[in-house]
C-alpha cells in the first residue's frame, strides 16, 4: 500500500498536496471534519486523544513513509489530534480520488484492505497487552513496540528516535507518571533499556523481549553478559550482538 500510494504521488501531484507543518503544528484537530487521510514525508507526528476531563492519550507515532488519519475518511468529526513531533512535511491525500481508484483498481482496493487490516491487528494486539498484562510489563512491551516503529539501530541497541515523556508513556499505558518513572528505573538497574542525552531512551532489544515473554527478570535464566558502559551504565548483551 505505502509503494502504491508513493507512485501515484510522484505520478499525480494532485492526488496528494504537499503541507509543510512546523514542529508543535496540526494536521488536523479533534472536531475536524476533513475527509483526508495523511502520508508522512518528512518528520514525525503523534496523534493523541483526550477524554471529557482533558486528560490525553498518546495513541501513535507516525514517521517517514507512514500513513495516518484514515478514520477521517469515514465522514464525521475527528476524534483525535495529529501534531507535528518535529518540522514535517505531509501529503494529504484526496478522498475523493482515492474512492474513485479504489473503486477502479482491484490491486490497489486489495493493499488498501491490507493497511487496514494490519492498523486493526496493531490495535488489537495493544488492547490484549493492556487487558492481560501488569502495567511494568507494559511498559516493556510498548517500549518494544516503539523501538521497533520510530527506532535507530546503534552498536548498542534500538535508540527510540523520539522524544517522548514519562506522562505520555504513562498515557499509553495507563498508569501514572511516577510508575513509569518508578518502572524505569527497574529497567535501567536490570540493563534493559539507559538514557541517552537529549532525552532519548536505548533499548536492549533482545533482553527487553525476553523479559516481556518470559514474564519476569530471570537473568541467570537468561545467561547475558554485560557489554560496554554507555552515559556511566552497562547494558546487558542477549543472544546475539546489536550492529548498526
């Protein structure tokens, strides 16, 4: 779907118009009636909801190549708030043109469903994890999740390529702040994940994953051995050596 999208953009400039959105900018806000949906070229976005009392919920991050928004294309107000993490640039995408290709092009009817169904399956799966899972694990499970969608692979593990804070991870969660903070620190004194400056978090991916599975911290189960200090701490090597 994202390659098809990709190739009727650079075909036909209409289909898609290019915004730039600054950093702290909205592609669209709760309330909105747009009809758009969003591919992301440049940048990142998060899309949050908030409840009657004004508390938000970090929903997802978007980055380069991403599509968002598409529940817009149902009609009726927005329910969430897509917000630049950084300078960004967008395509919002014609609803009506894409209706009509849709309607027209089996192929790409058939990647569209596809998209759909993968968005409904990574739901599904976060609303399993947040039912059967205690809030520490999570914790370690969206972290994975997170690594694995906007992260950089270093030497040393999977750098979350996003700036995001001990409320909004708390948000995702649904816990508090101060049991994220709390769990954190677990994860930091167990080698599971360290802070890098700037706020960025770096994940020992194969250990972290362990730990979500396995359903407990068992290092000598585990057999990791500790590598390298990184910012004065040491992360733990799992099965196999992370390489960039």
């Amino acid at each position: 779907m994202r390659n098809e999208l990709h190739r009727l953009i650079r075909d036909d400039p209409t289909f898609a118009v290019r915004t730039h959105v600054p950093r702290g900018g909205a592609a669209y806000n709760s309330g909105d009636h747009d009809l758009r949906m969003y591919l992301v070229e440049v940048g990142q976005f998060k899309t949050i909801a908030s409840s009657a009392d004004g508390k938000q919920c970090l929903l997802s991050i978007h980055t380069r190549g991403d599509m968002f928004g598409e529940l817009g294309l149902l009609g009726g107000p927005r329910h969430d708030t897509a917000r630049a993490m950084r300078d960004s640039v967008i395509r919002r995408v014609n609803s009506a043109k894409l209706f009509d290709l849709l309607s027209s092009d089996e192929q790409l009817n058939w990647h569209f469903t596809r998209f759909l169904m993968a968005k409904l399956l990574d739901q599904q799966q976060a609303i399993t994890q947040l039912v059967t899972m205690d809030s520490e694990h999570r914790l370690a499970a969206t972290l994975l999740r997170l690594a694995r969608k906007v992260g950089r692979r270093l030497n040393l593990g999977m750098q979350i390529d996003a700036k995001i804070t001990q409320e909004e991870l708390a948000s995702m969660v649904g816990t508090t702040r101060s049991r994220v903070g709390l769990f954190l620190k677990h994860f930091r004194a167990a080698k599971l994940v360290d802070q890098l400056p700037g706020g960025y978090l770096l994940i020992n991916e194969p250990a972290l994953t362990r730990y979500v599975e396995c359903g407990q911290y068992e290092p000598a189960r585990w057999g990791a051995d500790p590598i390298r200090p990184v910012n004065g701490a040491r992360l733990l090597r799992g099965d196999r050596e992370l390489s960039a």
